[in-house]
C-alpha cells in the first residue's frame, strides 16, 4: 500500500483503474476487494490511517453475516488478524418487553444448532476491521492510499474520470466510486437526489464488561422507544468478559442517560436487560449517533457509482449495515471484473447499467424492512405488543421458517456475486 502523508503540496496526476473517494469501511474495503482482483486503485480519503484506527474513533462493532465473512475471507482480510477479533454468533434470542419489567415469556430465539453448530455470524469492533484492512491493503501492490486530502470537485466524461485535489493534484481513473458517506458530496456534485427521513431517535453504544460469559448469545430486546441489542464480542486482554450494547432511544431520554456517570448508566443498561449476565460496567467512552433511512434515487452516473451509505442508509434495527455495504462492494468488483475480462472500460454504461440493476432492489428491499420493524417495534399499543409477540412465538415453533429468515441474515439467498460465495477474487471470471 503506498500511503501518502498529505503534509506536502505535490503537483501531478496520478492514474487508477478506479479512484475511490472515501476511505472508511466501505472505501477500504471496495479498495481491498478491486486491488485483490487485480485492478489498479486509488483511495482518497480526508482523514489520517492513524486516526481512523485508534480506539477513541469509532465504538460501534459490525454484525458480519455468514456471506460477508465468506467475502472477506477471499480477499484476505479476515485471516489478517480479523479472525482473533471476531465473536461468534452462536444463538439469537428476540424477546419484547419494558424497561425494570420482566420479558414477555413469548420471543423468537435462533440457534446455530439448526446450521449444523456453524456460527449465525460474528460481532467486530469497526476499529479491528479498519486495523485488518489497512494489514491487508499493504500487502496489495495495485493499492495506494492518498491520505489525509481534499478532494475539491471531479470530472466525468467519455474519457474518463478525473479528481482534483486541494494540493495540486489530480487522480484519474476509468471509473469514479463514491465511498463518501450519507452526505457524499460525490452524490450531490453528480445531481443524484436522496430520499429519507429522520427518525426521533437517536443510537447509544459503548462497550460494557461483565460477570458472566454471554456464550455467544445477541440479544435483541425490543422496548417501546426502540430496539436495545446486546452483541457479544471477545474477551479483552485482562479476561473480562465483553459486549457491544446498541441502544435505540428517544431523543429527550437520550439527552438524559447519555449525560449519566457510568455507574448509573450501567444500571439504566441493567433495567433495561436483565440480570442475566450478572454485573455490569462501563468499558470505555460512550458514542451517540443519530438516526435515519434514506437512499439515492439512483445508484449510478457517467462514470460514477455510489457504494454504501453514499447509497443507502438504514436503521440500525436489524444490523445490516455493513453488510449491506459488502453486497455493494462485491456486486460491484463483479461488473468491474466482468468488462476487464472481456477488455471492456470499466467505466462504461453497461457496467454501471449492470451493478444498478444487480443491487437496487436489494437496497430498497431492506431499507423497507427495517424501517416497518422499527415503527412496528418502537411503540407500546397493547394490541400491537400481543400480535408482535404472538408473531414471534410462532415463528420460533416453525423450524422451516426459522432457517429461511436465518438464511436471509446471512445473506444467504438471491443471486450473490462470487465473493460473496467465497471465491477468490483472482479465480474463474478473470
């Protein structure tokens, strides 16, 4: 990986089979995934590596489905140290209740023994996957990184894909990816429109140790303001044991418990869960993230294509977040693959008519989904409570239907690129 300090003005052109503009998960990785496969690629991003990887960046952790592990393990970043920090998803208990309350005794649970013992998936810490693609990124030599830069405006046209930068310089490439997030200036440059809301609720996460193994238990316990999810993740240095608490709640009471001592937000973590997993404590700082659903009105431009939350955005609700981002990636270095194989511009119409096709409905699919779970959860109408938990007690006693919704949470289904089947990117195709 050739990483570039940013701390000089330097004048030239730097030539990319694709520049990517953003250099958080999604960039790293579409960047790790075209670099794997062969393809020339330049990532641009505004933020030093050191910063992104330090522990204070980001607290929230990522639910790898089954495909999405599969995908990176194809392009070597799992086995780059992902492996050693990914826990195991071995079962899945859904259950409705209230805060200080007893559960419903009716709840949905998932377990990994109707996959043969194979884990429903992993729980990591974004900093251990950012950490695992920078390792593996080094080791790609049709990688480079440009790094901390400003990005002040890109040109599309026949020709190709040009990006200028506040020092000087310009990147070129057949094709432009936009890897920058919900606000993606790429998207708004390109005139592509965004459709969406807010929701009146904010996301609480942080990290909490405590007394008792979770064994590989995630826990999704819907409360009246919104989902409270308790994720395992992997003992630390010291053996204490570890989760990643996802707590949805409203923005008044957000204002409030987000403003506790540790100790009393560890309570408020305890009335809200149970004593299930003995004492709890506060393991770090806390984060707070607002909470929305939009997507671009389309996908793709001349020369322009928007991969994950440049795409899409969705509620954390059913933690597909990243993994929906992956499917984007991997459909993408498909159609890129494809046209290079047949000694086509990656850049061109047919590739981009070919990714927008292959991932719009998905994305609106989902994005439908979480959106009627979240308004279909976060409420406490007595005869909405009794269908909802009488919904789950019956999908729990139906084995059949049980596996097909697991086999969709591991995305599983549908027509999946070949990372996302585990194939190397170098394999049949190329």
């Amino acid at each position: 990986m050739n990483e570039d300090s940013g701390d000089r003005a330097i004048t030239g052109t730097t030539a990319a089979d694709v520049v990517v503009v953003g250099g958080g998960l999604s960039g790293m990785t579409l960047g790790v995934a075209l670099a794997a496969s062969g393809v020339k690629v330049t990532v641009l991003d505004s933020l030093p590596p050191v910063l992104q990887q330090d522990e204070p960046f980001d607290g929230r952790a990522s639910a790898i489905a089954r495909a999405s592990q599969q995908a990176l393990t194809a392009i070597g970043v799992w086995d780059a140290g992902l492996d050693a920090a990914a826990a195991p998803i071995l079962d899945i208990r859904v259950s409705d209740g209230k805060p200080g309350r007893r559960a419903s005794p009716l709840f949905l649970h998932y377990g990994s023994d109707l996959l043969d013992g194979l884990p429903l998936g992993w729980i990591v810490e974004n900093r251990a996957l950012r950490r695992a693609l920078f390792r593996r990124a080094a080791e790609l030599p049709g990688f480079e990184l440009l790094a901390p830069v400003e990005v002040t405006g890109a040109e599309r046209d026949t020709g190709g894909a040009r990006v200028h930068l506040a020092d000087g310089r310009m990147v070129r490439g057949q094709l432009l990816a936009a890897c920058d997030g919900r606000r993606s200036s790429m998207r708004t440059q390109a005139g592509i429109g965004w459709t969406g809301w807010d929701y009146p609720q904010d996301g609480l996460v942080c990290t909490i140790s405590h007394s008792r193994p979770h064994g590989g238990r995630a826990h999704e316990h819907f409360l009246p303001s919104g989902p409270f999810a308790v994720l395992p993740l992997t003992d630390d240095e010291a053996g204490r044991h570890r989760s990643s608490i996802v707590w949805t709640e409203r923005k008044p009471i957000a204002d409030a418990v987000f403003g506790l001592s540790d100790e009393a937000f560890a309570a408020e973590v305890a009335r809200r869960f149970g004593p299930s997993l003995g004492e709890i404590g506060v393991l770090g700082r806390r984060w707070r993230y607002p909470l929305s659903l939009g997507f671009a009105t389309r996908m793709t431009d001349q020369r322009l294509a928007l991969v994950g939350d440049a795409a899409h955005v969705i509620h954390p609700i059913a933690g597909q977040g990243f993994n929906l981002g992956l499917r984007d990636i991997a459909a993408l270095v498909e159609c890129v693959r494809q046209a290079r194989r047949l000694g086509l511009d990656a850049g061109s119409g047919g590739v981009l008519a070919g990714y927008e096709r292959w991932r719009r409905f998905d994305n609106f699919a989902l994005a439908a989904v979480t959106d009627v779970l979240n308004r279909l959860f976060s409420n406490d109408l007595p005869p909405v409570r009794l269908a909802r938990d009488v919904g789950l007690a019956a999908v729990h006693r139906m084995p059949g239907l049980k596996r097909l919704f697991m086999r969709h949470a591991m995305g599983m289904v549908g027509e999946l690129p070949p990372l996302l089947r585990g194939e190397a990117p170098g394999g049949p195709g190329r």
